[in-house]
C-alpha cells in the first residue's frame, strides 16, 4: 500500500471520538490504539507508547473482562453516560467516563431505581441468572401457596358433613325385563343387610380387620396421605383408581355409595369427610358402621349377614377362625368366596383358584394377629384347619331358572365393561333397568322338556348307581342376531349353582364333526406331495361325495401318508362306536353318509388331511372360544375332545344357520338409569363372515340327513327342515344334540358330574344303564329333549327352508384312503360283517323284535343307521378305560383296551363359557 494513502496516526489525547465528543481523555491508556500495529514493526508489539503492555491484550480479552468487570460493561452508569468496559468507563454516549476508559457494552438491564412488587425476571442479573428466582420470591410464593391450600382446607372441612351409613349407604335394586319388556325380577340391592351393634360385634372380628387392614386404627387420625397419593397417582395416569387404606376411609367409602365416581372432586370430598369423621366420630362407631356397611359377597352386606351366608350363625357365634375367614373376604368377595364367581370371571374367579386365596389370606390374618398382640399364640394353634364353609344361597327371588338368567346377564355386562360401561361395583349400586334377551316362553318350554325327560327316566332312588348326578343343561341362540333366547341351567339356582349352559367341563364329541367337514370345503385337503404348510392354491377342496374309509381299528395317517405317531412314537389306531365298521369289504364311505353315521375314522382322518390347525380354525371362525378347546395336536381333536358351553355350540351351528355369518352370542339388549340409556347391544354388534354361504349351506345340507336318516332322527320336527349332529363321549360320560332350523339354534348335553360343588377334582361319571338304557347317546335323551322343546318353542312361527347349496369341491380318493388293508395290530378273529351294509341293520328276519328304547343297531322303525354319536376314543380318559378297543390316543400293537393317554380332553375347569368360563 502507498504511503500517502496510509492512514495516518491518531493524535494522542483520546482520539477521533474523543475528538467527536469534545471531552478530555484520561491519558495516554485511554483511547482504542495508540499507533497502527504496522508503525512498531512487530505485530506483537504493544500498542501502548514505549512498549508498555495493554492490560487486557486483546480486544476480545478486553471484550470479555468489560463483561465481567464490576464498573462498565453493561452496567449502566448511575448519571445515564454509557456504557463502560471494566478497562475505562464510559460508553457511546455523551457523558463522563469511567476511570478505564471508553468500553462497547452489549445490552440493557433493567432500571435498578425502579421498585418492583415481584422482581422477576430479575433486575441486575444477566442471561440464565435472570431467570432464577430469589429465595424472598421463593418462600413467599411457598408461603402464599400454603396458606391458599390451608383455606380451601378449611372450607371443605366447614362444608362436608359426617354421613350416616344407616342412611346413605344403600343401594338400589336393578330391575330385570324380559324380550318383550315385562319385568322378570328386582334384585340387586341391599335386601340382606341387619345393622347390629358394637358390642355384638366380636372382638375376634375387630382384631382380625385390624390386623389386616389398618393395625393403626386405634390411634390414627382416619387417613392415610401415603394411601391418597398413591391413588391420585394411579388415577392421573388412567389406571385403576385405588380405595381408601384405613377403615376410616373404607366406611366414609360405604357411607358415601351414592356418588362412586372415580373423579378428584369426589376424592377431594371423601379426604375431608375421613378427616372430620376422624376428628368428630368415636372409634367404636367408626368399626362398627363399617364392619355393617361392607359387602362379603353373597348378596350380603354387613358383618350379620355374612355370618349367615358363609356360616349360618350369627355374628356373636362366630369364632376366631370364622372372624379371619370373613376379613379375608372383605379383600374382595369375587377372588375370596370359596364358592367362586366363574359367571363374573371365569378365569381366575374358580372354585379351586378362589379357595386357595382365602386359605393363604385366612392363614396369614391369624398370624398377623399374633404378631400384632391381638390374639395369644395358643389360640392360634387351635386353628389350623380351613372352617367349614356352606355352599352359596340365593334369595328366592332368584330360584328356578331366574338365578341362571340373572347370572348370565350379570357376567356378560361386567366381562364387557370396556363395551357397557358397567363395573362389578356399579353393577352392585343397582338403579339400573336391564332389557335381556330372553324369550320367558321358549324359557318356560325348555325347562318343561327336561324335566318331562327326568321325571319319566331319571331315577335316583332307583337306580342311585347309575341314575343319581345326572345334569342337563341346554341353550338357544337366534341365527339373525346372536340373541340367546333361552337357557337351562340346571334344577334351581338356589340349589345348583353352576349354570349348565353356561359351563359344564363336559366333551361335546362328535358334535365338533361339522367343524371339520367345514375347514375341509373352506381351505381344503393338502397335497400328499407338498408342504405341510401349502398355500390355499396349493389344496384340493373337498365335496361331501368325497370318499375316505369307514373302517373300525384305521391306521391314522399324516396328510403326506406317513403313519401318524405320538410324542412317544405310538401309531394311532381309530375305533367308531361299538368297533363297527361299515361298508366292507372296501369299507368306502363318502362324507355325507360317514356324518350321517358319525363314523369316527373317516373324519379323523380327514382332520389330519386339512391339517388340525385349520380345523381348529373352523372352530374359532364358527364363533367357540379358544380357552375351551383341547390339544389340537392329537387326531382325537376332530371327534370333540373340547368342551364349549350349551351356550356357545348352539352359537356356533347358528353360524351355519345364518349361512356362515358368525355373531357373538349376547343376553342384554340395552341397559338404563334414571339418567337415560347406558348401554345399547345394537351399538356394538358385529357380524363376521366366518365361512362363505357356499360353505356353510353345505354343512347344512349334510347336517339335514343327520336329522332324516341317520343319528339324529329321533329330533324331526313335522312340517320343517332340520339339521343336526348328535355327540357321545368316551367312556359314555356325556351326550349331546346340537341342532337348528332357520330361526332358532339349540343344543342339549347331558352328562352325569358328583353334584357336590364344594368339592376337589369332581369326575365325570359313566352313564351306563343310566335312565334304564344301556348306554347313552346324543340320539337319546339329549335329542329327545331338543325335540319337545323346538315344537313348543317354533309353534306359530312359519316353517322356512334352508337355502339351496351351490355345487362345492371335487371328489377325492376315489378309492379308499387309507387303504383297507388290515392293520397288522388288528386282531385276527376280527372279521367283515357277511353283508355289507352302511345302515347296520338287525340281523333279525324280521321287524318284531323286541328293542330297547333308543337303540338304532334295532331298526324296527327303519331309523336308517347305528347312532354312533361321534365316540370320543381320542382323548384321555378322565375316568375310566377305554372301552372302544385298542387305546386310540397313542396305541401299542395290542388291540386290547387300555388307558387312553394320547390326547388331552379339554380342561373342566370352566374356561370354555359364554363369556370366558368353561363349557
């Protein structure tokens, strides 16, 4: 750069803008350079005069120390000059400058002069410090705060008043109507209930509720805060809303059953009314208004009623032991009552499950009573054994099939609350006006048949052996909306407390065939040649013509040929009913005449050619719950070693019925209160096509000759069309008839089960010679019953036809598969029958012989085949042997009778219902 353009040096005295301003500098170290940096020589040279070090270095040290610096920066200046670096006071502006000279400030702060009530953000405080409160607006904001809260306090304390629970805590009935809107019962609310005072209460009581529930009750203040904040927690994150943790809070809980919402306010309002109550009202009061107030189950509330239901004594007889038992139940009588609630839930609420419960609660309470000084040990030690318990008893409002009804209404709402809006709790407040679907005359006709089928052959005095525990249980369901219309649950619900339509433990058998024959029309036979998980391209479906062997003792295969064998490598040998075969010496049968038969080889077989995981499909498709369903891995599963309710195979035929389109079956159609509609069914119907109409009319089709000429003759309704398969079980155990005309789908099952409820492990017992017959098929009783009922309950209804079924699938195995080839395992004295003959007719010359009421190898009347019902030979045998044969669960190369061990049958422990229980 030329030297004349060189800018020249600053006069010394504080340069141009110093100049600018007209103020004297502050000496040499005042202004901004001293000299350009080139005039040194040195770029590091100093920019002072003679070398002498800036003090800050840099003007980004400069920059950084006005920043910190206490006297400049950006501080502004008491007399408004500038802003001064912490190297010079001083600013931009006009206006003396402090002692280091000029500065480059960067922003403002507040006026500090300026008074503030709240000083936030804050004056004289820079970035995030602004920000930070000072502890005088801390504690005064704490103190405001809680004196705010100290107010409101006071205010709902001076508001609330102590409740009385002889007043308050009583809740209303639900009225119950029929289909066609007339009352059925009003029960529901607090009609067992007897107030009873302190001193009558038993200490033994006092001390066990204590124990359990609150040991500080004596000297607490009625309320729990960790207790209350666990429940606001619990509920601002949607979950379960928790109850109060002392009794005080529990019987303000009781006292307060008119308003149970799970709302703040309404928990707000209830801490207060614990704290006065706690204040205001003696202990003694306290104990026995809740001992009074709380629900045991049972339909009992309060310490004297419950002592009644659970033990028929009152409350001043009732022992230590009893006293812990019924502290116990207060938990929760739903998982306490050893009786169960399988009808509310049906998967943890069982006899075996609940018993168990309140025997480890029962135990601990009485040890915690020792441990408290409430009870001596030697006292305890006379208490070891559970205290006898009495069976459940209903009002007798509830007797007949009225119980039944009201149960099943009662687990549907609360098993759906997510859809009903209605809890167990809000159940039992009553006020509610519950339409069911029920038909009080198809009811009526119901229990008519059975008890007309009991009355002529069930004879326990008479035949105590054979004829005593025998059980019917039945249900109806309406094809065009899933409506059940009408159940039998059992003798009377005060007296048999388990509803038989609703879940028995008892194997349907071959009732379970038509499930079969559907997943073969729908996804069809695999390719012996192909993958065992073939596409549905890859698959033959199958017509009713198609052929498969009827032959006793038949080798089960695998789909590729193969023979079938177990975990432990066991070949699987099928049996039919009373070891027929049919059709020799080729022993081919088509599908219609082998479920016309209920011939067990040939539709377990055709289950292993689908696959057992596509039958089980059906199953679920046709509306059955999984929770009822045995082992699928077994052959047996095709012949109904599962065990559905009434309830739900008559739901599931109904699919068929409705030409595939499956509905959940339902028992309420609409609940109200006195604020208006809570629930509508309509609202949440579902219809799901389960199976193609091509598909289900088919079933049907094949279901109808079942009724006409095979099984189930003995169910022909005059005048209409009806289709249906009978079921019997191994070891004869249980019978059922399944059935269904175009509007009304209904099964029957009977079935002979220890009636004693209260007990362990209750077997199925055999029901040979039961009602004075030699065995027991669904063709018997079961199907007779079906028949009484559907005239009366069909009468004035117009007969309808099934629809006409479309041509389906293609015949396969023209020749019979498996081959007819005898088993090496079959015994040698076995021999074909000299006549070949599907029907098995009697070998008699003529139709005078004499036969046995329901016996169809005795075809007087020309019935058209042997009721086989679909045997069971399968599944393990619960109790007693196999008497079909070989072991058709996993046999050896014995043909004699031995123990089934092959397949599982299903649990019994109610998990198959309606609405989760079993069936």
């Amino acid at each position: 750069m030329s030297e004349h353009r060189r800018k020249p040096p600053q006069p010394q005295g504080g340069g141009r803008a110093a100049a600018r301003r007209g103020q004297p500098q502050a000496g040499p170290s005042a202004g901004r350079r001293e000299a350009p940096r080139d005039v040194t020589g040195s770029p590091s040279d100093p920019y002072g005069p003679g070398g002498e070090e800036s003090p800050f270095g840099s003007r980004a040290d400069a920059r950084r120390a006005t920043q910190r610096g206490n006297t400049g920066g950006r501080r502004r200046a008491a007399d408004g000059a500038g802003h001064g670096g912490s190297g010079g006071g001083g600013g931009r502006r006009g206006g003396p400058q402090g002692p280091g000279g000029p500065g480059r400030g960067r922003g403002r702060a507040p006026e500090p002069d300026k008074k503030r009530i709240i000083d936030y953000p804050r004056a004289g405080r820079y970035g995030a410090a602004r920000w930070v409160p000072s502890w005088k607006l801390v504690t005064g904001l704490f103190i405001g705060f809680t004196g705010s809260l100290v107010v409101a306090a006071g205010v709902g304390y001076a508001l609330v008043g102590i409740p009385d629970i002889g007043k308050t805590a009583k809740a209303q009935n639900n009225v119950y109507y029929w289909a066609d809107g007339s009352e059925m019962v009003a029960t529901g609310g607090e009609t067992n209930r007897q107030i009873i005072g302190y001193a009558a209460i038993p200490k033994e009581m006092r001390w066990a509720v204590m124990s359990a529930e609150n040991k500080t009750f004596e000297t607490d203040s009625g309320v729990d805060p960790m207790g209350i904040a666990r429940a606001f927690v619990n509920m601002a994150k949607g979950g379960q809303t928790q109850g109060g943790s002392t009794i005080t809070q529990q019987y303000v809980k009781n006292a307060m059953l008119e308003d149970q919402s799970q709302t703040v306010s309404r928990k707000l309002k209830e801490l207060f009314v614990s704290i006065k109550v706690g204040a205001k009202v003696p202990k003694e009061d306290i104990m026995a208004g809740y001992l009074n107030s709380a629900y045991y189950g049972r339909n009992a509330y309060g310490i004297q009623a419950a002592a009644h239901a659970y033990f028929d004594k009152d409350a001043t007889k009732l022992n230590p032991s009893e006293c812990a038992f019924l502290a116990a139940v207060l938990k929760g009588a739903t998982y306490y009552d050893p009786a169960g609630a399988p009808s509310i839930d049906p998967v943890n609420a069982t006899q075996d499950k609940n018993r168990k419960r309140a025997e480890e609660r029962w135990r601990w309470i009485l040890d915690e009573e020792v441990k408290d000084g409430r009870l001596d040990a030697a006292t305890r030690a006379k208490y070891t054994k559970f205290p006898a318990i009495q069976s459940p008893r209903s009002n007798a409002a509830l007797s007949g099939q009225v119980g039944y009804l009201v149960d099943l209404v009662n687990s549907y709402l609360v098993n759906n609350s997510d859809k009903t809006g209605i809890t167990e709790t809000k159940l039992r407040q009553g006020g509610l006006q519950i339409h069911t679907t029920f038909d009080r005359k198809k009811v009526d006709a119901l229990k008519a048949a059975v008890q007309k089928v009991q009355k002529a052959n069930i004879k326990p005095k008479l035949r105590p052996k054979t004829d005593k525990y025998v059980q019917f249980g039945g249900a109806s369901v309406n094809p065009d909306s899933g409506a059940i219309e009408a159940i039998y649950g059992g003798v009377d619900a005060t007296k048999h407390f388990t509803d038989n339509a609703d879940q028995t433990g008892a194997q349907v058998g071959s009732t379970f065939k038509p499930f079969v024959l559907a997943a073969a029309m729908s996804w069809g036979v695999r390719d012996p040649d192909g993958d065992p998980t073939q596409a549905q391209d890859e698959r033959t479906v199958v017509s009713p013509k198609s052929l498969y062997s009827g032959k006793n003792k038949l080798k089960i295969k695998d789909f590729d040929g193969t023979d079938w064998t177990d975990d432990k490598g066991q070949e699987w040998l099928q049996t039919n009913d009373g070891g027929q075969s049919l059709n020799p010496p080729t022993y081919q049968i088509d599908l219609r005449e082998a479920m016309r038969e209920s011939v067990n080889s040939a539709y377990v077989q055709l289950g292993m050619d689908v696959g057992l995981d596509k039958v089980k499909d059906s199953v679920l498709r046709a509306g059955i719950k999984e929770s009822s369903l045995a082992s699928s891995r077994f052959p047996s599963f095709s012949l109904g070693t599962s065990s559905p309710s009434a309830i739900r195979m008559a739901g599931a035929y109904a699919t068929f019925a409705a030409s595939g389109k499956q509905r959940d079956p339902y028992s309420v159609e609409k609940v109200t209160s006195k604020d208006g509609t809570v629930f509508q069914h309509d609202k949440i119907a579902k219809v799901v096509e389960a199976f193609t109409p091509k598909v289900a009319d088919n079933v049907t089709d094949v279901l109808k000759t079942v009724v006409e000429k095979g099984t189930g003759t003995n169910a022909q309704l005059p005048g209409r069309e009806v289709a249906g398969k009978t079921g019997t079980t191994d070891g004869n155990k249980s019978a059922w008839f399944v059935g269904y005309t175009p509007q009304l789908s209904t099964a029957i099952g009977m079935y002979r089960l220890d009636d004693d409820e209260t007990k362990k492990n209750r077997k199925f017992l055999e029901m040979y010679g039961t009602g004075g017959e030699e065995t027991i098929h669904g063709a018997s009783f079961p199907s007779q019953i079906w028949r009484d009922y559907m005239k009366v309950a069909l009468k004035g209804e117009k007969a309808e036809p099934f629809p006409v079924p479309e041509e389906i699938g293609t015949v396969i195995n023209e020749a019979p598969s498996p081959t007819p080839t005898p088993s090496a395992t079959e015994s040698a004295t076995e021999s074909p029958s000299p006549t070949p003959s599907a029907t098995l007719t009697s070998p008699s010359p003529t139709p005078t012989e004499t036969c046995r009421k329901f016996d169809f190898r005795c075809n007087n009347n020309d019935n058209g085949g042997t009721d086989t019902g679909g045997t069971d030979t399968g599944g393990t045998d619960t109790g007693g042997t196999d008497t079909g044969g070989t072991d058709t669960g996993g046999v050896t190369t014995s043909p004699s009778a031995t123990t089934s061990t092959g397949s599982n049958r299903g649990n019994g422990n109610g998990n198959g219902s309606l609405f989760g229980g079993s069936g």
